[in-house]
C-alpha cells in the first residue's frame, strides 16, 4: 500500500488507502485497484468512472465517491502521470501503469 498512501498524499494531502477505504466502504486492496483504474481510465477514450467500473466490477457510485475523494476529474491528471510516467504510461516508457495494467487485466 505504500506506493498508493504516496500516491494520495500527493494527490489528496493527508488521506492514505486505509482511511479513503473506510470512508467508502471497501478494502484497501478494492481502493488500490480503483485508483489504478481510474487513473488508467482517465487518458482512454470514453467515461473514466464507467470504464474503470467495468474493468474493477466495483458499483460507478462507489467509483465517484473515491474519484471525490482524489479530487475529482483534473486530479485524475496526477494519477494517471504518476501510475503511467506520462500520457500515454506502458511499461516500456518506466511507468508503473502499464504494470498494474497486466495485473488488472489491460495490456
């Protein structure tokens, strides 16, 4: 969880997984992979909350409390930079999005 606590202190100051997890209602791990998703989403074409909904299988409204959480759309910039080492964010550019992209399925 260390590198999404990180993560959240940049994007959202003092919240870390286990709290934005209690808050919403769901395991740190469910929180880690929604951020993932969400900040993977946020440069696909398309509604970000629904597709990370269908990749997770986590409800949109949960998906839009955390997004709240994280500071909405324009945080989701920082998430998807961070997790992806940029825009576009494969594995081969060093970013760790294309990694938990094979762990959640996208390739």
């Amino acid at each position: 969880m260390g590198l999404f606590d990180g993560l959240l202190g940049q994007i959202a100051g003092s919240t870390d997984v286990a709290n934005l997890a209690a808050k919403v209602g769901l395991t740190p791990e469910q929180v880690e992979q929604a951020i993932a998703a969400l900040g993977q989403q946020h440069t696909a074409p398309g509604d970000t909350v629904a597709g990370a909904a269908d990749q997770t299988g986590l409800p949109t409204d949960t998906l839009q409390q955390i997004l709240g959480h994280l500071g909405g759309e324009g945080a989701l910039g920082k998430v998807a930079a961070i997790l992806g080492g940029g825009e576009r964010g494969g594995a081969e550019q060093g970013g760790i999005g294309g990694i938990l992209g094979g762990l959640f399925g996208k390739s």
